[in-house]
C-alpha cells in the first residue's frame, strides 16, 4: 500500500467495523476496502477525486475572510 502523505483522508480518518454502523436504529451498510472494514471513506476516496481550485489573493479575496 503506497503512503498517502499530504493527501486529504476524507469524511473520517478511521476505520468502520464490518462495513457498517447503526444511526437512530436504522443499519447503514458501506463498502468494504481494508479486509472486512471500510477505511477512510470507502473505495473511491477523497484521493481519486477531482477539484476545481481557484487561487485567492488580498486582491480578489472577499472582505473578512
């Protein structure tokens, strides 16, 4: 498994048991990617998208941010 360093985990950074976890009593089941668990958001991660980025200078930055 190659290191992800400085690459953006995702929704969590951790593993789910058996691929899936109940909420309000209602099981949700996720895709499993590491043996029997999901990891890190499940097989199409943050790491395989891609973003539209834009950069920002004191120029053409909103007021306050």
């Amino acid at each position: 498994m190659a290191p992800y360093f400085g690459c953006v985990v995702g929704r969590f950074a951790n593993r789910i048991a058996n691929g899936s976890f109940t909420l309000d009593g209602e099981e949700f089941k996720l895709a499993v990617n590491n043996g029997p668990n999901h990891l890190h958001g499940g097989l199409i991660g943050y790491n395989k998208k891609l973003f539209d980025t834009e950069i920002l200078t004191s120029k053409n930055r909103e007021p306050g941010l």
